[in-house]
C-alpha cells in the first residue's frame, strides 16, 4: 500500500503580512517559519518515506527540506504543484 502525505509550505511572507502569493516565489518567515521546519523535521524523524515532491517555489522547497534532506533523498520539482495564480491580486494584499 502507498501512503501518500500532503504537506503544506510553513509560514511564508505572505501569511505574515496578509498579501496573496500563489505564484509569487516568498520566503519563510525567520521566526515561526523556521521553527514549523523544525517541527516537521521531528516529525518525519521517523516516518519511511520514498520520494518528496514540491512545486518549485523557493517556500515549498525550504519545507521540503524538512523530509527529503534528512533522508538523503532527491526534491522532485514540478511547477504544476504551485497554488492557483492570484492575477491581478498576485503580491498585494
């Protein structure tokens, strides 16, 4: 049987400050960001896993991070995992 994870970018600027950023390549927050790698990290410890997939925003990346890196695994970046593009709302708030 596959078991499939779904996980979610930590926070990034976007969330901090309230701006949408579907398409729009944000960093991690320093702070809470940061320390929700960290918790992803513990808890993937564990966790088999065989492969990790993101988009290839630089926020899904860092997240990924968490998984793939200690497991000496390859990030698979795929653009068709980027969260819907925001248009005209794209980098505003």
């Amino acid at each position: 049987m596959t078991t499939i994870y779904l996980v979610r970018h930590a926070e990034a600027e976007g969330n901090l400050y309230r701006i949408a950023h579907g398409h729009y390549n944000s960093c991690i927050t320093d702070d809470r960001g940061c320390r929700q790698i960290r918790a992803l990290a513990e808890r993937f410890r564990d966790v088999p896993v065989d492969a990790v997939y993101a988009s290839d925003l630089i926020r899904t990346q860092l997240t990924a991070g968490a998984i793939y890196l200690p497991k000496n695994l390859p990030l698979h970046l795929d653009p068709g995992l980027r969260e819907i593009h925001m248009g005209d709302w794209e980098d505003r708030t």
